[in-house]
C-alpha cells in the first residue's frame, strides 16, 4: 500500500460495526471515489487517488473514520519530521540535531530554529552563574522522542481534531509542549503566535515517512553508563594538551585495587554522556601539575610514574565540536587514591 497521503481520524464509540458502504458515503459526501482494494477477517483496505487507507477493526466498538484531504505545505514552507510526526515550518528554518540545544541556563539563537532529537548532555551537573543575564528564550519547533514515561498526562484535542496530550492545560500557542504517538512537541515561548498555531495546526503522524535529515547531530553510546573493559595500556598517549602522559605499565606491573575504583569513584569533570566511549586503562600515569616549586623557581611535578587506573572519555563524533566532552580521571593504582593532574 502506498504511503498515506491524508489525515486521518478514529474515533471510537458504541455503534456498530462501521461497513464499506458507510465509508463510501462519507468519500462521497467528500467527493472522493474510492475502490475496494480487499476485505476480510475485519480489514478493509481502500484507495483513491491521492488516499490510501488501512482499516482494522476490532471487537464491538466501530471506527468512525474522517477522511480530511492532504495539504502539501504552502510555497516557502518544509515538512520535518521525527518518529512519524511531521510539522510544516518556514523553509529557511534551520534543522539541527537536539543536541545543539543550549545547556545550563544558555541562551536559544536568536533565529528561528528547528530541532530533532534528544539532547544527550541535558543531565550535565552546571556550576552556578550568578549575576547572569535572563538566557533568550526558544523561537522555533523541538521534536525529541518520549524516553520515559510521564505522570499527570491529559488528553487535548487540537483544532485541526489530532489528540494529544500535555502535563499543563492546552493552549495552542507559544510555550506550548505536548506529546503526540510518543514524541514530545515544543513550540518555543518566542515564537509568535501565528506561526505556533499555524505549526500545531500542521501536526500529522505519518509512520512510514522517514526522519528528517538534521544537522550537526551526534551519534550515542547505548553502553556510555556501563563499565568498559579494563585493558593494560599498550601505546604512549599524550592527552590535555599535552599536560598528561599515559605510559605502558611495565612488565611486572599489578594492581592493588580493583579496575571499578576509577569507574564507581568521584570522577571530577569527567561526565557519563552518551555522546562520549569510554576507555579503561591501567597505565603509567605523568602530569605536568600539580608541581612543587623549587628555591631556583624551577618546577617539579608530583605525579610522575604513577601506576593507575585511568578512565579516559572522547567524543565519538569527532567532527562535531558540540558533541561529547573529553576528559579523563585517573587513581592511584595501589592506594585508590585520585590523582589530581
């Protein structure tokens, strides 16, 4: 069956079983002409020339079904979707990936925007930023799939007759955040009004259209919260700038604690992200600081050598600078002590 080209609403109710006819009656009253394309075991399939429609039905209660034409965007206009769900929004808005929305209190771009997809660092730990100014709040349309369920949900029903479901009373406008077959839908608090009814009036599901391409996106680790393998490090790596050193451990090298210490420990600026792999090593660890400072005002560092367990994260999009954080956190092998380089 081809793609479905029209929208389509099911209500339920107590009458009973809807037939052909009826919907024959309904296209024609719509003046659409429909074929039969089979029938059998409560299915139903029709087709038209811009219409194709599958009809289950199921039990006693019928499926009333509306069949509301498909209305190509208007010139000037792109459709983008997620997981199904399209909304129409001006063609020169931006696409980007969800991880390109602002953390810790950060401003939204000043233009309008549209964003697909999770923000994977939205549970970062943010240092406080006293005296800043009120971040600029979103103009634009943001998709993100549902990750986990929400208490509190009520069914709303939009204008245009989708029904949808939303944490705070529906009010078909800026600010407005509802979720819809499993998607969450926000329309930015400066978006104006028109352009927010005119994008909540555009809300289709179409699940067998494919993602809309975003920009900048990063790719995710499903095992980023999991403990990687632990492995003796085999290469020299210069890392942070070159302020640390991870040597091979010698031959004879043995851990007196174990490889979990720098996974389950205080780990500094180093974040579990999904957007980061992680590497477990046990290496010789050098830093350049912390140093003691010498009468002659030389310098010498205090963690030279140092057998440990380092826990080493990078981005796994490498050509996407607002993808993961790089860092590394590293114990002392014998005592289990963080070294501070």
């Amino acid at each position: 069956m081809t793609e479905i080209s029209s929208r389509i609403r099911a209500v339920f109710d107590t009458e009973p079983e809807i037939t052909v006819e009826e919907i024959r009656a309904a296209a024609r009253r719509r003046k659409r002409s429909f074929r039969v394309l089979g029938a059998g075991g409560g299915v139903v399939a029709l087709a038209a020339a811009s219409v194709a429609i599958l009809l289950v039905v199921r039990g006693p209660a019928a499926h009333k079904v509306i069949v509301e034409p498909a209305i190509p965007p208007r010139a000037g206009m792109q459709e983008v979707g997620l997981n199904g769900i399209q909304v129409a929004v001006p063609a020169a808005w931006p696409v980007l990936g969800g991880n390109n929305t602002p953390i810790c209190d950060g401003s939204w771009p000043a233009n309008p925007t549209v964003y697909l997809g999770v923000q994977p660092e939205a549970s970062i730990s943010c240092a406080a930023q006293p005296n800043t100014p009120a971040p600029r709040q979103f103009n634009g349309v943001w998709l993100q799939p549902q990750t986990a369920a929400t208490p509190g949900l009520s069914a709303y029903q939009l204008p245009s007759g989708q029904e949808v479901q939303e944490t705070t009373p529906y009010s078909a406008g800026p600010g407005t955040n509802l979720l819809f077959h499993g998607v969450w839908v926000f329309v930015g608090q400066a978006t104006s009004a028109a352009q927010a009814q005119s994008i909540l009036a555009s809300l289709a599901y179409h699940p067998n259209k494919p993602d809309t391409s975003a920009s900048l996106s990063c790719a995710t680790n499903p095992a980023y919260n999991q403990m990687p393998a632990p492995q003796r490090l085999t290469h020299q790596m210069i890392i942070e700038y070159g302020n640390i050193t991870l040597d091979p451990p010698h031959p004879g090298d043995r851990a007196s604690v174990p490889a979990s210490i720098a996974w389950n420990g205080p780990q500094g600026s180093l974040e579990d992200l999904p957007t980061n792999t992680y590497q477990l090593f046990l290496a010789r660890y050098s830093a350049k600081f912390p140093a003691t400072v010498q009468p002659n005002g030389s310098t010498v560092p205090e963690e030279q050598s140092v057998l440990a367990w380092v826990l080493y994260a990078t981005p796994l999009t490498s050509t996407n600078h607002t993808c993961g954080s790089p860092a590394v956190s590293a114990y002392d092998a014998h005592t289990g002590q963080r070294l501070s380089g």
